[in-house]
C-alpha cells in the first residue's frame, strides 16, 4: 500500500501556485479516470520544487494536456518523428521563460494500461519526467538516466505514488 502524499496534509495552496493560464485542457477525457489534471499538475510541481530546491532555475511552465494527434504534429516538426510520444517538454525560447510540457492522453493512457497503473500515475510520472527537463535534467547517457530517475521516484513517492521503475517500461521521451 501506498502512504498517503504529505503534501496534501502540510501544503499551503500558495506554496507554489500555477496560474489557471498556464494549465490547459486540450481533451477532455484528461478529465475522466480520476485523473483531476490540474491538481495533479500543482502537487507534481510542488513536490518537484521541494525536491529540487528553488534555486533549480524552474520556472512556472505552460502544461498542455492534448492529444495523440496534436503531440503527433509537435514532435515531426521539432523532432523530425512522425509518431506521437508521451510527453514533449520544450525549453523556454527566450531568457527568463518558463517552458512548455505537453502530453498525449491516448499514448499516455495505453501506457498506463500496459504498465497496469493508473492514468493517475502515468501521468504525474510524466509531469514530473517533463519538470525535471526543464530544470537540467536528462536521461541519453546512463549515469544521467539513473539520477533523473531517482529524482523522479522520489518526487512521485513525496505524492504518495509508488516507485515508477518497478513497473513502468522504459517509455519516456
């Protein structure tokens, strides 16, 4: 069993709050399987800044959550791969920007199935996976994969989430 997250008991809703404008909802069926994106976006931050400290230089992001299609679209034009992936981060495009983290809720959802956890899961794996992006992190070499990785369980357990390396295939972009 999973222990409940402390940040719902301890948190402040102002400790590290996300403005409305920067979460969007492209699909609506983000919105079903108890999923509750934007509260999972605000946990996934806070967590991730306490973990990182506020001098990681992570900003306040846009997060898009879409659809296959869309990220589909995304990833030929910037990353010549004409296939939708879970997760798309881009660095901000001018000094002092904050970001941008998109995700595929088919792709995302499919992965979650296969992997046996929730939509939940999957995705405050990938928010997470995306924030540590943004703030330097990376995962092409593998000493660089193993800490990103360790950032990212430990993060997903302060929510209360279980270890996302004990059964999610090595899936993220």
């Amino acid at each position: 069993m999973v222990p409940r997250s402390p940040l719902s008991k301890d948190d402040s809703p102002d400790d590290y709050i996300i403005p409305n404008n920067h979460i969007l909802i492209e699909d609506r069926r983000w919105h079903c399987y108890g999923t509750h994106p934007e509260r999972l976006t605000r946990m996934a931050f806070t967590a991730t800044r306490r973990v990182l400290g506020n001098d990681a230089g992570l900003g306040y992001p846009e997060f898009v959550f879409s659809t296959d299609r869309s990220v589909k679209k995304l990833n030929a034009r910037f990353r010549d791969k004409n296939k939708p992936t879970n997760v798309l981060t881009f660095e901000p495009s001018f000094p002092g920007g904050n970001g941008s983290i998109i995700l595929a809720f088919e792709t995302v959802q499919r992965e979650a199935r296969e992997a046996q956890l929730s939509l939940k899961a999957r995705t405050a794996h990938l928010i997470v996976h995306g924030l540590l992006h943004l703030a330097g992190y990376d995962h092409h070499h593998p000493g660089d994969a193993k800490a990103m990785e360790a950032k990212e369980t430990r993060i997903l357990r302060m929510m209360g989430l279980a270890d996302p390396w004990k059964s999610v295939k090595r899936t993220t972009s």
